[in-house]
C-alpha cells in the first residue's frame, strides 16, 4: 500500500518528462512495476527517502 503511495507521488512529477520522450503508452505499466518494487524494499528495510534513477532507451 505505502509502494503504491510513493509511486503516485514520483508520477505525478516525472509523468510530463517521461511522456514527452516516450508517450503515454508505458506509464501505467511503469508506474506499476516501480509501486511493487518500493514495496518490496520497505519490507526488507525502512525508506526515509525515495529517488529515481532511471534509464530508458526507446526502441526503434
């Protein structure tokens, strides 16, 4: 539940980026995929902070 929190808050800053390189298409999928992964890290230990690295290509 807090991963799913965390990850609206990280979309509502990076979506405009990440959509005008490659489209709205991914977003939900994206967004997702990092929700479950936050979760999982606060089970193994405790978040103060969250930040994205991020690196993407687009494919041909």
């Amino acid at each position: 539940m807090r991963g799913e929190f965390i990850a609206k808050y990280h979309r509502a800053v990076y979506e405009p980026l990440l959509i005008a390189g490659f489209g709205e298409n991914i977003m939900d999928e994206l967004f997702s995929r990092f929700a479950k992964l936050i979760a999982q890290l606060i089970e193994i230990e405790t978040l103060e902070f969250t930040n994205i690295v991020l690196f993407m290509t687009k494919n041909p």
